[in-house]
C-alpha cells in the first residue's frame, strides 16, 4: 500500500521495544524495521546480528524507514538487550515445555499498552530465522505470545511476525484508535428529496406502463424504495438520478391522445 506523507512529522511515542536474536539476514531485518515503522515502533535491538551492524541490504530493505534505522542497538546477549525491561514477552509458534503464560496478540499487546502508560518499558523477542527462539531465552520471558497460524504451517518470516505485533500495538495505542484519513464521504440527502426521487421514478413508470398489474404495485413500489434506500445518496446524487430519468422519460415519451387531436385539427 502505497502513501506515506513524508511531509508529517515522525514523532518516537512509547512503545515496545523490539529485540531480534542472532538474526541471519539483514533483509529480514530491514522488513521488521519497515513493519515496525508502519505503526509507529522504533526501538529495534540486535543480538549478535550474524552479518555485523550497519548493514546495506537491511537499508535497502527498510524502505526509508529511517528514523528506526538510526535507533538500532546491538548487544552481544539477550541479558544486555532486555536489561530495562521489565515485561518481556517471548513470541514463538510452537509449544514449549515450561510453565508460562500463552497469550494471543491481542491480550499481549494490552498489557503491554497498559505497562507502557503506567510509564514502565517492555519489549518482544523474536527468534533466529531457521529455529526461532532457544528456550533458555523464553524462560527469561515473562509469558509465550503465539498467533493463531495454521498448526501444520506455522512458522512465520521474522518481518511478518514482526508486523503482526506491531499492528496489534498499534491497534490497543491512542493513535491507532482514528485511521489515518476519513472516507471522505458527503452527508446523506434529506428525506424528502429522497421521497421526491421516489415519486418522480414511479410516476415515469406508471406512465411507461410498467406497473402491468395493479395489485403488484404497492410491493414492487416498496421493492424498490428498498433498494433505493440503501445508496444513502447525497443530494448531487438524486439530483443527477432525476436528470437520468427525465431524459428517458422524453426519450420514450408516449404519444399523447389529446395532443394527436389537436394536431389532426390545426391540419384542417
């Protein structure tokens, strides 16, 4: 989806922190720092990233997701990374065996939203590319947080993982509660315009005869005020609705009986 607006400002709002273990490829990590940006996170951690930090085809893969570029910190233990913490939440899809918590997104991005406004910190772990997270690391965890994926397919790219909290993040914050532009659409017109939409189509269409049995006509009328109903059209809308059907109604207009008359007589 195409439409950043490079002209608003990116402001660095509390958020979680996002911590990356032994990640592989810098790809994956320049897509988790676009999914990161996309709703609004920034703090990206880096644990012994395999190919060192900086890395050029993480910034190709960012797609000017600068401001969380320039944010990345690299530790050389997840113990460093997480040490100002103090919720941390392990993501993982498959089960381990150990006592913890299991929460789904939604929950899990709740409390976090919750811990973060009572001004505290937290942060997400996410594992390496090939074997995820290794369970000494979950036990530092305070709870599991796995996605409702497919069981016989559930592994998921870093980078979707990523995006996937993110936008559950996004979702429980203030900012995420107003999407970022309106539809844009005009208010309904009043009723009575819409009323005089109504008799203006069904008088056309008694004229044309297309009411062809009398004891129908109430249902159909009511058939079509009910489709008609629906559009919830703006005055324009009617307005250009009338035009249509005046302009079939001279086009198919009928002949006149009285009109023929007095034409046959202004001929003698």
């Amino acid at each position: 989806m195409a439409g950043t607006d490079s002209s608003l400002p990116i402001t660095l709002a509390p958020s979680p922190a996002i911590i990356l273990c032994e990640p592989q490829l810098g790809e994956n990590i320049g897509a988790a720092a676009r999914a990161m940006a996309n709703f609004g996170l920034w703090d990206l951690r880096l644990v012994r990233p395999r190919d060192g930090w900086p890395n050029e085809k993480a910034i190709a893969s960012a797609s000017r997701a600068d401001h969380v570029l320039e944010q990345v910190r690299v530790f050389e233990t997840l113990e460093e990374a997480m040490g100002d913490l103090t919720l941390v939440y392990a993501t993982t899809a498959r089960s381990r065996d150990m006592q913890k918590e299991v929460l789904g997104p939604e929950t899990a991005a709740g409390s976090m939203a919750a811990h973060i406004a009572g001004g505290n910190k937290a942060g997400l772990l996410f594992g390496r590319e090939k074997w995820g997270l290794l369970n000494d690391e979950v036990a530092m965890a305070d709870a599991i947080v796995t996605l409702p994926v497919e069981a016989a397919f559930a592994s998921l790219n870093i980078a979707q993982a990523v995006l996937l909290m993110s936008y559950e993040w996004r979702r429980t914050s203030e900012a995420g509660r107003a999407l970022p532009f309106g539809d844009g659409l005009a208010e309904a017109a009043p009723r009575s315009e819409l009323v005089g939409l109504f008799e203006h189509l069904e008088g056309v269409l008694d004229q044309s005869g297309f009411f062809t049995t009398p004891d129908k006509r109430p249902s159909m009328v009511n058939n079509l005020r009910t489709a008609l109903t629906r559009g919830r059209f703006t005055a324009q809308e009617i307005r250009t609705l009338r035009g249509v059907i005046s302009s079939i109604d001279r086009r198919h207009e009928r002949p006149n009986p009285n009109r023929m008359k007095k034409a046959e007589k202004d001929e003698e």
